[in-house]
C-alpha cells in the first residue's frame, strides 16, 4: 500500500501577520529573511512592529536589516515614532533609534539629540548618540557640539574612546581647541585620548590603537604640550 504523505497547510493569516510572527522567531535566520521581505517590500503597516522589534533584537545582523527597512519607509512616519523610543528606559531602543535616525538623514531631528543622550550613562547609546549627532549637526551648531563631546574624553575602553574620537575628527577643526586644552588637564587618560584625537586629526590613515599607543608612550615621556601632540 502507498505511503501517503501529508501535505503541509497554507500558511494562514495575512503576508503582515505572518512577517510579524517570523519577526520574532527563535531563529534568527529567519528573522534575518522576515527583516529582509519587510524592507523589500516597504510596507508601512508594518512600521510599528519594525521598531518594536528594533528595542529588543539580540541579534546585530537582523537589527541592521530592521534599520535598513525603516529607512525604505517613509521618513514622515518613521522618524515620529524612532523620535519617541529616544526616551525610551531599555537602551537598545534608545541606541537603535538613534542609529536608525543616522541613517534616515533629517537634519530636523538633531535637536532631539539631548545633552542626555550625548552623555548618557549606558556606552552603546552614547556612541550611537555621538554618531548620529555629527551626521546630523547643522554647520552653526558645529562648535557646540564639539564641546559637549569634548567632555567624554577619556571616557571607557578603546571601543568607547575610538567612536569618540571618530566623532571628533568628523567635527575637523572645530574640535581641536578643546583638544589642545584637554592635553593641559590633569587626568592622564584624558590627555591621552585627546592626543590620539588629535594624532588621528592630523593624520586620519593612523589606526586608533596605533594612536592611543604612541599617546601613551609620548605622555609617559612627559611631552605633553599641544605642539607635540599634534605631530
């Protein structure tokens, strides 16, 4: 007698239900793909849950494909509602929020780019604040910006510190006299992240370890003035 084999159903429930609940799937392959559908296929009734799912994706690949289908949406309906999540107490959500705003590229947000944000507490959203700030800084706000980045030298590991001075380099010179004046502190690892900003200021093909490293030893040498780390 022949075996007969059953036949898998229909997947039931409409194309938005059923990427919704591959948007959440153990898998993270097939988030990955749903993430992918959703961007291909930019459909703004899927919006909420794209940002949703942004606050709480573990995985880095399918969080960088939910940013990218935002970014295929349209701004006036994304930007609203990544604006909100800015405020949001999981700070992936903040983080991702304000990567994906980067990415979006609407210089109006950048008020919503606090001095909170700029020096908040959790390292992950302050390097995406950092980022985001210098992509979207009008060019009258360049200085000020500067400043208040000026206040995290020193700040965390070199991971920390490399998204920091990337920051600043972007800025150009508008940084640069604070740099110089953190060189006068007395905080050796501030000096020293400073030097590095400014070794990679005048140089931007020096890597950030290399940087950091020469500060160090320059420092310990007791060359500490401005003209030195400039070089």
């Amino acid at each position: 007698m022949q075996e007969v084999v059953p036949i898998n159903p229909t997947p039931t429930g409409s194309p938005q239900t059923r990427l919704r609940d591959a948007l959440s799937a153990p898998a993270s392959s097939v988030r990955l793909r749903a993430a992918l559908a959703a961007g291909s296929s930019a459909d703004e009734q899927l919006l909420d849950t794209l940002v949703q799912r942004c606050a709480v994706e573990p995985d880095f690949f399918v969080r960088d494909m939910l940013t990218w289908a935002l970014t295929r949406l349209p701004a006036h309906l994304t930007v609203p509602r990544l604006r909100a999540h800015l405020h949001d107490q999981r700070p992936q959500a903040r983080s991702q929020a304000l990567h994906t705003l980067s990415k979006i590229g609407d210089r109006d947000v950048y008020p919503a780019i606090t001095g909170a944000l700029l020096h908040d507490g959790d390292d992950e959203v302050a390097r995406s604040a950092w980022r985001a700030a210098v992509a979207l800084v009008p060019d009258d706000r360049r200085a000020r910006l500067a400043a208040e980045l000026a206040r995290e030298l020193g700040r965390g590991d070199r991971r920390v510190q490399r998204s920091l001075s990337r920051a600043l380099v972007t800025l150009g010179e508008s940084g640069e006299p604070l740099l110089h004046a953190a060189l006068a502190g007395s905080d050796p690892v501030v000096r020293a992240h400073a030097h590095a900003t400014l070794r990679l200021l005048h140089d931007p093909d020096t890597g950030f370890d290399q940087a950091a490293d020469e500060a160090t030893r320059i420092l310990a040498l007791g060359h500490e003035d401005g003209e030195a780390a400039a070089c």
